[in-house]
C-alpha cells in the first residue's frame, strides 16, 4: 500500500513525548525522541515511504527516503 505523505515523527500535541504519524493519523507514542525516530524510521522502511523528523517547533529537521526517490542525487552514490 502507497502513502503519499510518508511518516512524520513529531511533538505530542497535547502531553509530553513524541507520535509517528501517517495520513494523520498516530502509529505510535513515545517518551523520548530517540525512540520515536527510531520507531519512525523502521515504519518507513516497512512502508517504503519517506521520513520527516520534526522539531519541538514543529518544522522539519531531516528527512530519510526509503522509498522509490522522485529527486535521487545526481552524484552516482
């Protein structure tokens, strides 16, 4: 199954901690950032879509594609 958004690691948006979120919706709650990035991330590569890591801001800070690349490098790596 394709997602369009991919998975977002984000701040909790009414307690303390950190969701992983698809389409809106939570996969996951987490106490520290560590373990949601890492839970994101493994959800990501399960799905083949791409990860955004957010700040407690909420902008984005890194993103991971572990997906079909629409913009891979151009370097050959």
């Amino acid at each position: 199954m394709k997602r369009g958004g991919g998975v977002h690691t984000v701040p909790a948006a009414s307690a303390r901690g950190w969701w992983n979120k698809l389409d809106g919706r939570v996969l996951s709650r987490h106490r520290l950032k560590s373990e949601a990035v890492a839970a994101g991330r493994e959800i990501a590569r399960g799905l083949r879509v791409e990860h955004s890591i957010h700040r407690e801001d909420g902008q984005i800070s890194e993103k991971n594609s572990y997906g079909n690349d629409p913009c891979p490098p151009k370097d050959g790596r």
